[in-house]
C-alpha cells in the first residue's frame, strides 16, 4: 500500500509541473504509443529527489527501493517511467549487485513494461550502458544474450548499451555478435539500433564497421545504414546506401 500511495504522490507532484505543449510535442513524436503528462526528463529529477525524502523511501533498505523503482515502469505514463530509469541511475545502479539487478530488469521485459524507443533508449544509456562500463566483459555477455530475445526491446536493449564502450576494441567481439543477431530482424527499431551503434563505432574504427556492413548488407534497411555511415565520406555513404539500395530492388 506505501508503494502505490507513494507513486499516487510521485503523479501528483508531476503533474503539477506538467506543460501541455511539451505533452503534446511528445505524443505527436512519439506517435501516440505511449501517453505523456508533459514532463521534461531533466525537470523530473528534482521532484523524484523530494518525494523520495518526503515519503521516506529514502531510507528503505536498497532491495525494498528497487521494488518501488520497478514499480514505476508499471504506470501507464511516459513520465513515471523515466522517473524510475532515473531512480535506476542515481540511487540503485551502482550500489546493489549488477547480476541480481539485471534479472530484476528482465522482469521489464517479459510483462511488456518497456514498449517504446523514448523509455527502451533512455533506459540503456542512463542504466544499462552505464553498468556495462563498469563490470565489463562479464556484463557484456549477458547483453549478448539478451540480443537474442524474442521481445523487440529486450534485443535491442541487447545493443545499444554497447555505445557507451563504442571506442573499446576489447568488445568488439561482443558487438559483432549482437549486430549480426539483431540486424537480422524485420523490425526498423532492430535494424536502427545497429546502425546507431555502429555510427558511433565507427569514429573510432571504420574498418570494423566496413567489414560488418560488407558482411551484412543485405538485411540492412536504408534508414540504418544511413546512420551507419553519418561518420563516413559522402562518396562512401553514397556507395553503401546505394549498396544496400540494389540488394533490396533485386530481392523484391
């Protein structure tokens, strides 16, 4: 019951901040597949730090946190769950075991919590990449399996933490592996989660990315090689897109 009343309070001290333009900028990006109360990411910091202290979830033991935390990617709003990436990131990430906090993230998954970009994205880059740079190769390899998931989003959360190590060779076995299980997919929000990773490996290693697009382009789409190639000359960007163009017309 101190949970739910607790998120109620979380709502209502968002809500009081809302903007319905910055609502309905969102909803329109987003295309309507997920609701907004009109929140910027950075103005829920601030009012997630209070209510935490008001509500006294602040001094729980850090397992009982993590519960409200995960409790907050159930609400409907975009808002209450990035207040619980946030939560994640400043309070959790780094002082309980990563091991156990990915198998509690993977519950994310399986009830079907995380279900768009914004939430997948923000979700990988303020947690997941971050736990990943600190534990290394060991955390990698279970981002190696999460590629292979059937939900879309857990696969993709299989490759963009990746960016955060993007200039470390040491995973670029690693990121192979993921690329080529991922890129594979029908889905755009697989296909361009590789052509984001891949653009930002590509500032420090354009060999690697051309052997992998080489190897790959026929399951690229347009769309991801271009970001593949953002880093590239305008002749080799031309040449791949053109690439990849060609092999779609003759398997149409």
């Amino acid at each position: 019951m101190m949970t739910k009343d607790a998120i109620l309070r979380l709502q209502q001290m968002l809500l009081a901040i809302a903007d319905e333009n910055i609502r309905q900028w969102w909803e329109l990006y987003l295309r309507g597949v997920i609701p907004f109360r009109g929140v910027g990411i950075p103005a829920i910091r601030r009012p997630l730090a209070d209510w935490r202290k008001v509500t006294g979830i602040a001094s729980l033991p850090e397992a009982e946190q993590l519960q409200v935390a995960l409790a907050l990617f159930e609400q409907p709003y975009a808002e209450d769950k990035m207040a619980g990436v946030l939560y994640l990131q400043l309070y959790l990430q780094d002082r309980l075991p990563w091991e156990s906090l990915f198998k509690a993230y993977e519950s994310l998954y399986s009830r079907r919590l995380i279900f768009d970009w914004n939430t997948c994205d923000w979700f990988c880059v303020r947690v997941l990449g971050p736990t990943l740079m600190r534990e290394g190769l060991p955390c990698a390899r279970v981002l190696r399996s999460w590629s292979e998931a059937p939900y879309l989003w857990q696969a993709r959360s299989g490759v963009v933490p990746f960016i955060k190590v993007a200039g470390n060779a040491s995973y670029y076995p690693d990121i192979e592996a993921v690329c080529s299980t991922v890129i594979r997919r029908d889905e755009c929000f697989a296909k361009t989660s590789v052509g984001w990773l891949l653009r930002d490996v590509s500032r420090y290693d354009k060999a690697f990315v051309r052997g992998f697009v080489e190897r790959h382009y026929l399951h690229f789409s347009i769309e991801a090689i271009q970001k593949v190639t953002k880093y590239f000359s305008m002749s080799e960007t031309t040449e791949y897109v053109e690439m990849v163009r060609r092999a779609k017309l003759s398997s149409a």
